[in-house]
C-alpha cells in the first residue's frame, strides 16, 4: 500500500514469509522506481563493513598462502583479503523468558510470524552467506518445536548450508584452481549456525580462510568490534604476536605487520531526547542510526534497493528459512 502510494519502504525483517511475496515487492519497487529495502541493520555497521572488505576480492587466486591475494584500497589504507572463507560459524540463541512470557508473547506466536526461525534465524543466515554470492547447494536443518497445545512457532534451530565456489564471473570468490592447493578435490565452503530461544550463546560469527579467520566480537547482529587472525603457516599458526588497532575503522595499516589485529568502532552518542524518553532497551541500538543514514544516502541518489542487503540476498534469505521449517516440520 505505501509502494502504491508513492512512498519509498523500509520494511522490518524478515522481509516476508514466503520468497514470492519478497519478490514482488522488489519488483514493484523496480516498476515504481521507488526504494525498498530489508532492515538487515547488521550489514551496516562499520565491524561488519570491514570484516566484509577483509574477505577474498574479486580475481583473487593462489590461496595457498596468500601470496597472489590482491591488495584494495579502502578509504587509503591497504586491505589484505584472508583469500575465500571456507568455513563460516554463526549463533544467535537469547533466553526467550528474558523478552516475554511462554506462550503468549509475540516471540513465539506462530500466528504472528512468531519462532525463533523467522524472529532470529535471518541474523544467522546473513551472517552466513555474507561471503558467497550464489544460493547454498545444499541446506540441512534440524529443530525444536515445542510438543504442547500451544501454537508456536521453533523455539530452537540449527543449519549447515554448503556453497560451491567455482565461479569466476567478477565475484568474491577464488578460482576452483586455487582453492585445490591444499589438495582437498572440490570447491565448496560449509557454514552453520544456530538460533532460537533456550539461553543466551556467545553470539559471535567466526570466517575462515586458508590465509587466517576474522571473528566478529559479540553481539555479532550488532557488533562494535572485530578481529583478524592471518595464518602464518602450519597447523596451530594461527598467531605470532598481537595488537590493537583503533584506525577508526578504516583497516589494518600496511605498516602493521602483527599477525593478529581488533579495530573497534564506538557507537554513536545517544541524544537527551533519546535518554528522557527511556532510553534504548536492546543492545547498541544506536546502531541503527548506520542504516538510516544509507537509507537516507541512497534515497537522495535515486537508488532503489540496498548494496549492502540486496534484493537477491534478502530473497534467498527468505527461501533458506522457508526450507529449513518444511524440514523440521516434515
């Protein structure tokens, strides 16, 4: 209606419930030539920008120890990818009892869109699929779903997605040629995580590469900091020595030649109209100030959608989850 009405939409996760009905609200916006975007407030915070510009860049090749990895350029420092993530570990499990009572609140209704699949898993397969441009080739899922005469929705979830990474058409990815250096015949990545409502995990998400692993610190849907490991070479090499890197964001300085690096990104002060009226009660909602900010950016462009959030990615995400509940319902 607000697409119809001549207003650009900014629409809270998910997106929608069924894969179809996302996509035609991307092609109307399309048609209409008015913006729509998924809040995937994640993707906008600098952690997960820089995390996201340490992972393999397009034309990369020779994993094996990194050595033809290129060198990009962002905002003049020199950014050394970590060559293609080949393991991706996520969580974002809370203790449901902590946001409201079992059954009746809104987290768990499945009337209303309710479980922790639609509520929380969206974080994780975002977080996921960040590094791979094409949809898994295979999506396993296993979950709770509370055998009472309650209608809920999962109160718990786990996925293992698999990706092949053998294209080369201009995308994150490495060549298959490079990544069978280690011998290991094929070219996929694996990536799991859980969600749900049972008690409150570490909530970190983890990518690994040959050439070392950056972990995005906790609250990982909401991070303020990040750390990057390179691999030195050799089982256990992980580390040779550590620093602290406070840049402010924009990289790891060519001239630090440290194995081990944590850049942190403050939040945004919070206002005394914000405070008088009660505050924030989620962590680092002052967050969300990254995103409307590249709403606003966007907008005054002319864009239609989101680059950090595309209209493919928001899709699949909708798709993943919708196969993941036909399994665990099945």
């Amino acid at each position: 209606m607000a697409l119809l009405s001549g207003k650009h939409v900014l629409v809270e996760k998910p997106m929608t419930m069924k894969a179809e009905d996302a996509r035609y609200l991307y092609d109307l916006s399309i048609r209409l030539n008015l913006f729509v975007g998924e809040g995937m407030w994640t993707r906008f915070f600098p952690a997960v920008e820089w995390t996201r510009c340490h992972l393999v860049e397009e034309g990369s090749v020779g994993v094996g120890g990194e050595a033809n990895i290129p060198i990009v350029e962002v905002e003049g420092n020199a950014v050394v990818p970590i060559g293609q993530v080949r393991v991706v570990q996520a969580d974002f499990s809370i203790d449901g009892a902590d946001v409201g009572p079992y059954p009746s609140d809104s987290l768990y209704a499945a009337e209303s869109g309710g479980g922790s699949a639609w509520c929380v898993m969206p974080y994780v397969v975002a977080a996921a699929t960040m590094p791979f441009d094409s949809y898994p080739d295979r999506i396993a899922a296993n979950g709770i779903i509370p055998e009472d005469d309650n209608d809920v929705g999962d109160v718990a979830m786990g996925m293992t997605l698999t990706f092949i990474n053998n294209t080369n058409t201009g995308s994150k990815k490495s060549s298959s040629a490079s990544n069978n250096t280690n011998g290991i015949p094929g070219d996929k990545s694996i990536a799991s995580g859980v969600c749900g409502y049972l008690a409150e995990s570490s909530e970190i998400t983890t990518y690994a590469a040959r050439g070392g692993r950056i972990t995005v610190a906790a609250p990982a849907h909401c991070p303020t900091s990040a750390k990057i490991v390179r691999k030195s070479g050799g089982r256990g090499n992980g580390a040779t020595s550590k620093t602290t890197s406070s840049d402010g964001g924009t990289g790891i300085s060519p001239s630090n030649s440290s194995n081990v690096a944590t850049v942190e990104f403050p939040l945004p002060a919070s206002t005394s109209e914000i405070e008088e009226s009660g505050g924030m009660k989620m962590p680092n909602s002052m967050g969300f100030i990254y995103e409307a900010e590249a709403v606003r950016r966007l907008v005054d462009a002319g864009q239609i959608s989101f680059p950090q959030w595309t209209p493919e990615e928001s899709v699949g995400c909708v798709q993943i989850i919708e196969e993941m509940l036909k399994q665990i319902k099945a």
